[in-house]
C-alpha cells in the first residue's frame, strides 16, 4: 500500500482561496484566471466538481512556469489601461 499512499501524498489539490493567497491576489481575480476571463493570461488548470474548482500544486507550479517562459519570450504582454474602452 506504501505506492497508493505516495501517489495520493503527491494528488495535492488547492481551492481557489489557496492559489489566491499563494500568487497574492483576490479570489475572484483567481476564479477569471481560471474562467480564461483575464487579458494576455493563459487560464489556470483546473478540475471541477460541481461548482466547486480545484487546481493541482503541480499544475499551478507548472502554469507559473509556462507564464514566466511566455513574459520573457514577448507572447504575455501587459494589459494597457483603457484599451478596451470605447471613446
């Protein structure tokens, strides 16, 4: 039984609480990230059950990478403020 234990040790899933205390930001500023609802930011993986999102450390910790790889090759660039605003 010690490979199930070490497998379910490893399945660590964070609620979206968790990943917006880890990246310092709101909840719902999370909840749109996840949604794919932020401008220039790839959504965050994420398992559903019911209403309720989860999202894997692993995935986060893997989602982070890919952005940070996305900033510096040019593809992520700031969001200007105003430019979805009509005159």
């Amino acid at each position: 039984m010690t490979g199930q234990r070490d497998t379910l040790s490893d399945f660590d899933l964070l609620t979206l609480a968790d990943v917006a205390r880890l990246l310092h930001c709101s909840k719902a500023h999370i909840s749109n990230a996840v949604a794919g609802r932020v401008p220039g930011c790839p959504p965050i993986p994420a398992v559903s059950l019911g209403r309720r999102k989860l999202v894997r450390r692993e995935s986060l910790a893997a989602w982070i990478e890919r952005n940070e790889q996305g900033v510096s090759d040019g593809k992520i660039g700031s969001p200007v403020r105003g430019a979805g605003k009509r005159a």
